[in-house]
C-alpha cells in the first residue's frame, strides 16, 4: 500500500449485499462504483481523479479534488489518453474503475455513429476504497478521519435502502417495432450484407430510480458472472453482467461468448427441459458456435496462434431469469501489445455487437434509433497499468438527467424466427425489470 494511504481491516459479521447497498445509499450524492467479482466487492467512493471523453469523442475532461480542465482529443487515440492517466494514477493501494460505452466501437474504428449523451470512456480514481470479502472488510483512502468515518458506519450500520418496486414494467412489443427490427437484419443477412446482428430494444421507465435499492434486490434473485452500480458525473447503471467482454492478467486474455438463450424460470423439470432444447436447438448451437470462431480469431489479432485455447466450450450457464451456452477463449498477449490492444479488438462482445463486427456496428446504427449509451459497452476494473476485466452491460438499469430505461436484444442469424427473437427479450428483460426500485426506497 502507498505510503500516503491510511488503511482499516475488521470484521464485520453482517449480510455483505446489504453492507454494500448500505454504503451507496449512504454515498448517492458522491461519485462511486461498486463492482463484484469472486466473492469480492470492490467499491470506490469520490472523485481523487477522474477523466471523461464526451460523447462525441471531440474532448476529454480532466477532474481532480482541486481543479478540472478540458483539452481536445485531436486524433489521440483514446487508448493512449486512457494508458497516460493510469499510468499517472495508478498507485499500490486500490483499484481504478470506469465505463465504456458502445459507441466507443465505432469511434475508435472510424465508423460513423449517432452521439448520444453518455461519455464514450470514463475512468474513475476514487478518493476512499472498501473491499468486502465474507465477514473481513478493508477501508483505505487518503486521509485518516474518511477512513475511519466510513470503518465507523460499516461497523455500527447505517441507512440500508428498502426496496420499493416499480408498478409491473410493460416489456411487450405492442406496436411489433422488434419483430419489424429484426425482419430487417434478417433482409440484410439474406443479402449478404453480414452473418449475425444483435438489435436490441430499450423499455423507457417513469420515475427516478434507487441505485442501491436496485442492487439489493437484484443481486438477491441474480447469479452473474459480474454484478455492479455506479454513479459517475451524473450517469448511473445498476446491472448483473452474464458475462465478460475480455479479462487481461498476467499477459493472458480471456473472452466469454455467451450466445444462444432459452428463460430459467418455471419448475425444475421445465428449467431441465429448456435446458435440453437450448443444447439440441440448431440455431442456437449454430450461433454460439459462430461466435467462438470469431473470439478465436479476434484473439489470433492479439496472441500468438500456438498460446490460444477455448477453455470451455458451450456449457450450459444460468444467469438469472436466463440459462445460456456459454464458452471461455484464453491466448497469451503478444509481447507488442497490451490489455487496452485487446479492448480495441474484443470490444465490443460479438455477443452483443455481432459478424462481421464492423458490418454489425454500422447495421445497429441503422436498425435502432437512438445511442445505445453504456448498454452493450462495458464497465471496467483496473488493477493495474497492465491488468484490467470489462464486464459486459446487459441486464442493467440506466438513469441520467433525461431519462432511465432497461434494455435488451437478441442474436439474429439467418435461421432466426422474429417471434422467438422477441420471447428472448422479454426472457432477457425478466432478470433486472421487476427489480427495479423507486428512488422512495427508504
């Protein structure tokens, strides 16, 4: 640890899920990030240092405790502004958060893109850190009466959000605008114009959103690879990610396909049923194979051909309301290139994005009618200037000043059915909208 940190462990015997919604509902004012991983939560709290690329990638804002400052991006890549200011921030005693959004694909690709309002990348360096492991806490940050003002709540417990949920959110297709949507893809597919798009669909909600809340009762009734919450310059998410966009450690990259879908929900011989049908459907065997090819190869443009392996192939993964065939594709990083190389390429997930990644980008650009923001893209967990994991934003939450919506979408290839792509949605949909809990949850 920095020597200029002040640290506290202890152990505290209580819920770790409300302990951490308890610290965010205690922090809805301040910047923060909560973020899950192997039984670990690593929550950071306040701004020390934070940079923003706006969401027409025009212009990057940095923000400290005593001053902010904006200068053009100017064609710097935004791998290079974002490598210079974790090399600048980076320091022994925690980690370092952030958010990718989808549009982020395009930009850095050259595509043409409809800016929405979100940042294109944001980082985070928070002022306090909290890491949660069972019953053993550990509080750091940059002075001693923060450090033991957060160790002083966490012991003695403070305000823990009870959740109050939205009226039933309506997840139909009344106006048959994705079945439209996906008939489209299925015209371009035939035409050639590419092999795989995921449309999405985004179900608009009244009324502000509770963060904290959202995640207590989500987390409850969710098994996700990632979970997470964030509040950053006014933009907020709460999700429970199915899966990984790509993990960097140690010079090895892993991605995790998950593709092909069937719901989880029902008694357990229907769950055990849909099981069977999810492994033995030829469409979804078709898709999910046609997504690990691409990660083989995606990685073939960053690894050494003798280090790649798919580690797991097409096993069956529950994710809350959804089961999925999920795979794990690891290579061993070229000596010339880096964890923030590999985003560029794996970002954003075939699963989400689609094949040819290029052709799909630019396809969903013209398939849905407003910016995705942070749906599809990615939250970021920094660990050092050479390792860091991008958990995928699906079955997330969003708010910001305008407006909170849900969102979902499904894998169109040219065996797809419109109706069958709808159902996955709403299947999809099932794992975040009934938990969504009214800013009153206290």
């Amino acid at each position: 640890m920095s020597p200029d940190l002040s640290s506290i462990t202890f152990t505290c015997k209580t819920d770790t899920l409300k302990t951490v919604a308890m610290v965010l509902a205690n922090h809805k004012n301040d910047n923060y990030y909560a973020y899950e991983r192997d039984e670990h939560w690593y929550i950071g709290l306040g701004n020390k240092s934070s940079l923003l690329v706006d969401s027409e990638g025009k212009t990057v804002t940095i923000k400290t405790e005593t001053k902010e400052e904006s200068y053009p991006v100017n064609g710097t890549p935004l791998a290079d502004i974002s490598r210079k200011f974790v090399h600048e921030n980076f320091n022994s005693g925690g980690k370092i958060f952030g958010q990718v959004a989808f549009n982020y694909a395009a930009h850095i690709r050259g595509q043409p893109y409809r800016p929405g309002q979100w940042p294109l990348l944001s980082l985070l360096v928070p002022y306090n850190q909290v890491v949660i492991h069972r019953d053993v806490v550990t509080v750091t940050g940059s002075d001693d009466e923060s450090v033991r003002e957060l160790y002083n709540m966490i012991k003695l417990g403070g305000t823990i959000p009870n959740p109050v949920y939205l009226q039933t959110i309506d997840t139909d297709d009344n106006m048959g605008r994705y079945t439209a949507r996906v008939a489209r893809a299925l015209s371009d597919i035939q035409r050639g114009q590419y092999i795989k798009v995921i449309p999405s669909r985004a179900i608009e909600i009244e009324g502000k959103i509770d963060m904290p809340a959202t995640l207590l009762g989500g987390r409850r009734s969710n098994n996700p690879a990632r979970c997470f919450s964030l509040s950053h310059a006014g933009f907020q998410a709460t999700g429970f990610s199915p899966e990984l966009v790509m993990s960097g450690q140690n010079g090895k990259v892993i991605t995790e396909p998950l593709a092909g879908t069937r719901s989880c929900r029902g008694t357990e011989a229907e769950v055990e049923r849909l099981k069977h049908e999810l492994l033995s459907d030829p469409k979804e065997i078709v898709e999910h194979v046609l997504s690990v090819k691409e990660a083989i190869q995606e990685l073939g443009q960053l690894c050494p051909a003798n280090s790649i392996f798919v580690e797991d192939l097409m096993s069956v993964r529950a994710r809350g309301a959804v089961q999925h065939l999920g795979s794990r594709v690891a290579g061993t990083l070229s000596p010339d290139k880096d964890v923030w190389d590999a985003l560029a390429v794996l970002f954003p997930s075939i699963t989400a994005s689609g094949i040819p990644k290029n052709a799909a980008i630019d396809a969903i650009q013209h398939l849905e009618h407003q910016s995705r923001e942070l749906y599809s893209g990615a939250v970021l967990m920094i660990e050092d200037p050479h390792s860091f994991e991008a958990a995928l934003v699906l079955r997330t939450v969003f708010q910001d000043p305008n407006r909170q919506w849900i969102q979902a979408g499904a894998g169109v290839i040219s065996q797809s059915n419109p109706q069958r792509e709808l159902t996955e949605t709403c299947e999809k949909l099932a794992s975040i909208a009934p938990f969504v809990a009214s800013e009153a949850s206290f």
